[in-house]
C-alpha cells in the first residue's frame, strides 16, 4: 500500500548532507542495542504471533490512550471491551491531531518500516490499513523473533520488579533466539513508601527474597538477595521511574522509626517520605556502583493519565 506522495521520505528530518552522510553511511548500518524498554518478556520467551495490529500496537501502549483520551476517545475504544478493529479506527481518527508530536511520524515511520503502507493514517484509512497489517502479521515473518531480528537488533533490556521471577529470561536464554535479552532491576515500589499498596508490597517481597522483613536493615537485607538473583541471571543494569530523586539529611535511627511507622499504617509525611527515599536510594547505588552496574532514572514522566 504506497502513496503517490511518501510522507516519511529517504533523507525525512535529514536536512543538510553532513546529517544526511552520518545517517545513510553509518548510523543506519548500527545494530539496535536497547537499554530500556517496556517488550514483556513472555511475548519474546514464547515468540508470539501477534493477531492484529491492535494487539501490537495500542494494548498496553499507554502514550497512544493519552492522545486518545486528550482527543476525547470513550475509554470503551481505548482499554473497554470495544473490538479491536473498532479501537484501531478510533487511533486512526485520533492520529491527525497528533501533527507536531512524535507519535505522529513515529505511526508512519512504523507502518512505512514494518509494513510497507505508505499512506496517511486517519479515519478514511484506518480500516485498510488495520485489515493489511493484521493479514501480514499472521504470516510467520511478523513472529516476535522475526520482527525483532528484521530490525538488526543485538541486545534488549527489558525492566523487572525485585519480586519477578525472571523465568522468562530463562526461557529466552535457553532458546535459539540469537539476540541478547537482559533485564533491568526496578525496585521503585520498595523505594516510594507512600504508595497506597507499600505493605502488600513488603509482604511479596519478603516472601519471594526468604527475608522476614521486620526493619529497615532487613529491607535492604531482601534487596540485595534479589539483586544478587538478578546478577545470577545477567543482570548488569537498573531502572527507576521517580517523580524525582529527593534528598534530606537522616539518621539511622530516623530511618527505622519511619518504617516502623509505616508498617503500623500511620500516614508518613512528606518529609518522613522522603527521608526514607533518601535513605534507599543511597542504599541501592552503592549496592549497584560495587557491582558495577549501570544505573537508569526515568524522571518526572506523566504516562497515563
């Protein structure tokens, strides 16, 4: 499916010749090395065949929902138990209104790279293009191995909870699938003690590191079984996703009473929070600088509201 005007053309966002020689003659010949990103490991470890392009590209993609809801999408279209046709029309008709934020030529960059549609996504078209690429991906060139692989991709490092098991990485890694899938340590819920589900939390952390977690030492205690679990299975790198990295002066003792509070469900405030994030904070990349890890902070991201 081409167009008779290309939107995305050879030299798009190319617009001088030095920019022009560094792409063509270098960086489009790189290999793909992902530090960060969100691919669930379960769809890689069993290489999935996606059955549409909703399927592939709009469930669980929460910046797409954003633009959705912002253009007014009933939310049946967006995580409701609408079709997934009907869900592909509505980011159709939202697509338009996306002009001069990435998700515009991110769509037709994709289209254009996987599919080779070469049209203008709206909603005269979405219905087309829906029924094109989801025949395409049917067929076993768009299998998850084959999709990753076609984009010369080398290393991806996805991003686990202390708590996750991992097993899929093992799966992976015990397969024949030639690209190296890592993972990413992302203890967030163990750092923001305010999160409304923090004890339940600390419970499945507790249970999974074998650590009674009845302190704050015994906190960082399960921690570093957990880390030495995500080193065991080649782990080298974290990941946190903060509002922002907060920094108070503590004491030790301070820092245990905070907890402790916690723990009894006494509400924390702002200060004693961040005290606490502090604290684990310090903890963890001390924790990461002895192993030699890389150290990942995503900050300040609004995703789905």
């Amino acid at each position: 499916m081409v167009a008779s005007k290309s939107f995305i053309k050879e030299d798009f966002l190319l617009e001088n010749k030095f920019s022009q020689r560094l792409f063509h003659d270098y960086a489009s010949q790189m290999p793909i090395i992902d530090y960060h990103c969100h691919l669930p490991p379960i769809d890689i470890a069993n290489n999935r065949q996606f059955e549409n392009l909703t399927k592939i590209w709009l469930d669980g993609d929460h910046y797409k929902w954003r633009a959705m809801r912002t253009f007014g999408v009933e939310e049946k279209y967006i995580t409701g138990d609408a079709s997934a046709k009907e869900k592909f029309i509505q980011w159709g008709r939202t697509v338009p209104y996306t002009l001069r934020n990435p998700l515009y030529h991110w769509t037709h960059l994709e289209l254009q790279r996987y599919f080779d549609i070469d049209i203008l996504l709206n909603e005269n078209t979405a219905s087309e293009i829906f029924d094109e690429a989801s025949s395409k991906l049917q067929t076993t060139d768009f299998s998850c191995h084959n999709l990753i692989t076609k984009m010369n991709v080398e290393v991806i490092c996805t991003t686990e909870d202390p708590i996750d098991s991992l097993d899929h990485h093992v799966k992976i890694k015990n397969s024949d699938f030639n690209v190296k899938v890592s993972t990413a340590f992302r203890p967030d819920k163990a750092i923001v003690i305010s999160n409304e589900n923090y004890l339940e939390y600390i419970n499945k952390l507790s249970e999974v590191s074998n650590v009674s977690i009845d302190s704050y030492k015994s906190l960082c205690d399960a921690l570093s079984v957990r880390l030495d679990y995500f080193e065991a299975n080649g782990c080298t790198l974290s990941d946190h996703g903060l509002s922002y990295v907060p920094f108070r002066n503590f004491t030790d003792a301070e820092i245990e009473g905070i907890f402790q509070k916690r723990r009894t469900k006494i509400q924390l405030t702002l200060k004693e929070s961040e005290k606490f994030q502090t604290s684990i904070l310090l903890f963890l990349c001390e924790q990461y600088h002895s192993r030699g890890w890389i150290q990942q902070f995503h900050l300040g991201a609004l995703r789905n509201n």
